[in-house]
C-alpha cells in the first residue's frame, strides 16, 4: 500500500520532470503526506495538464458523506477496473500524484522501523492514480474532488519490504495514462503494468514519521537502524 509520501519539489522543479500546463494550486513543501489532507495532483482539462488540489482519499460520487475516502486511499491496479468505487473514474478521472518518495514500514509489530522509499538519483516521480468529485446534497454547492494512488504487487528490491508498492509511473507513460482518448480498460492496466518504475533506493529513517504531525526535513535523513530482539 501507500499510506504516506513526501512532496517538497517545487511546482517549478516538477515541471522539468512532469508535464504541467497550469499551475492553478501552490506545493507547499510536506515531508509527511498523510490521508485525507488536500494534495497536489495532475489532472486534465481540456487540452491542458494542471497542477490542482484534491483530497487524498477517493469519495465516489454515489457515497452519502466523505468518511468513506478514509479508507479509499489506495486502489488495488488488480480490482480497479471492476470495483463500483474506482472503474469510472478509471475510465475517465485518471492523474498524476507528484511524488519525492514515500515511507513503507518493515520488521514486527512493536519494532517496526520506517523507510523512505524514493528514485535512485533522487528526482521527483508521480504515482498513477484517479480523481472524483463529490457533491454534498443536502448543500449542492458543497463540492469536494478526491483522489486515490493505485498500487500493485511489489516487485524488485520492494518485495523485502512489503507485498504492495505503489504504481511509479515511467515519464513516458504519463501522457498515455491521462489522455482522454484512452478508454480501454484492457490497455490502461497495460499501461500500468509495463510502465511501472520498479527500481528504487531506500533506507531506515527516524521513527517520529510515525506521527503525521510530524513534517520536515529531518524525515527523509537516514538513520542506522535498531537490529530486532
């Protein structure tokens, strides 16, 4: 799964690794990318590719409240296509989750030491994800758009950490993932399958990431870790 990442590349410094058109949200720097907060994302409008904000956690439109995104952080690339939460917006709301790394948890309950996951040469990345808006009914102009991150099966180095990673899309990919064109569900899970970026560096880092409240640099410094027992 993804349960925390970090996003502290500037919109600028995105956009020489991420294809941007508009920047229509500010990137405040966050060592600690937590569920539910409002994060930026690619998505696009039009002709254009833009940097906007949703909620991490997908609320379909169906649901009666938005509690519901607390747990729809992630969407299994396995089950995307069919399960009512996800298959029309990956049909149709599919974007970009800009990415610097992103923290996995590995040893026994009680010990378990945080790792910061991220490229080998440490530039920014974006994860596959979709996109959906929800309207309250009760209060018609209360709107909230959400988002999830798609994983897979861990593959590569990942394997020893985790049985799921996140779907790292390669670059090339990201104009196939978001075209509107594409609307085949068979070649959008191949997109994803054959373009996934398998090959990261990672590392024990301090255990305070453990606390969302916790957001700055000294999250991503590396640390020796503690041998179990």
């Amino acid at each position: 799964m993804c349960g925390r990442y970090t996003l502290f590349s500037s919109a600028e410094q995105l956009r020489k690794h991420i294809p941007i058109d508009r920047v229509e949200s500010d990137t405040t720097p966050s060592y600690n990318v937590a569920p539910t907060q409002e994060i930026p994302v690619i998505i696009c409008r039009e002709k254009y590719t833009v940097l906007d904000k949703l909620h991490w956690g997908l609320v379909p439109f169906w649901a009666k409240d938005t509690k519901i995104g607390s747990k729809m952080i992630n969407a299994r690339l396995e089950t995307v296509a069919i399960k009512p939460a996800f298959r029309d917006a990956f049909k149709k709301r599919r974007c970009l989750i800009p990415s610097d790394g992103f923290f996995e948890w590995t040893g026994p309950k009680g010990q378990r030491q945080p790792l910061f996951i991220t490229q080998p040469d440490k530039t920014p990345f974006a994860f596959a994800g979709l996109w959906e808006t929800w309207q309250d009914k009760a209060e018609p102009g209360n709107i909230y758009r959400s988002c999830t991150i798609i994983t897979r099966e861990a593959s590569g180095p990942l394997q020893e950490i985790h049985h799921r990673m996140p779907v790292a899309l390669d670059p090339g990919a990201y104009g196939e993932w978001l075209g509107h064109e594409n609307l085949e569900v068979s070649h959008l899970q191949e997109v994803l399958f054959r373009s996934a970026i398998t090959e990261f560096a990672f590392y024990p880092v301090s255990k305070q990431v453990n606390a969302a409240r916790n957001n700055g640099p000294e999250n991503i410094v590396a640390v020796e870790a503690k041998p179990e027992g």
